[in-house]
C-alpha cells in the first residue's frame, strides 16, 4: 500500500466508526505524551530540554509501534521526524 492509499485506509477507519458502520478493524490512537520518552530509554529532563532526543523518541515510537493516528499533548514541541507512512494526521 502506498502511503496515500494507507492514509485513506486509516480515514476510511475512523470514517467507519464515527458512522456507526463496522470497520474492517479497530483503528489505533496512540496518546504518546510521556510513554515515547520513557518506552525509548530516556530520562524526562534530558528528552524534554533536547529536540534531537525527542525526535529520536518520536521516531522510534513510530517505528515500533503501527499506530492509525498520533496525537500528543506535549507541552514542549519536538522537531518532526522524518515523515512515514504511520500515523495520519486529520
């Protein structure tokens, strides 16, 4: 799947829910305000202060886990990691 066809997969999921129609899966919303920092092995004070550490938190988040979409109410903002085909953005 290309990643613009994955993107509408993923719209086409919540599209689903939100209609009440059975989705041909459960769509996946990932939260990730402290767990990309802690499931990446980094301490709080060192991954909040350094966006090239938190990048590589996000990042790996991202790798590991196949998420539909990402959200994350961090109060510091983090450099984007280099777009993929994981999470989409509504």
């Amino acid at each position: 799947m290309t990643p613009q066809e994955l993107k509408q997969h993923r719209i086409q999921l919540f599209r689903d829910c939100a209609a009440w129609r059975k989705p041909e899966r459960v769509p996946f919303l990932a939260n990730i305000v402290t767990w990309k920092i802690i499931d990446s092995g980094y301490k709080f004070s060192e991954a909040l202060h350094d966006y090239d550490i938190m990048s590589k938190c996000v990042t790996n988040f991202l790798d590991k886990y196949n998420v539909d979409v990402l959200t994350d109410t961090s109060a510091t903002p983090c450099a984007s990691p280099k777009p993929s085909a994981s999470p989409t953005i509504m």
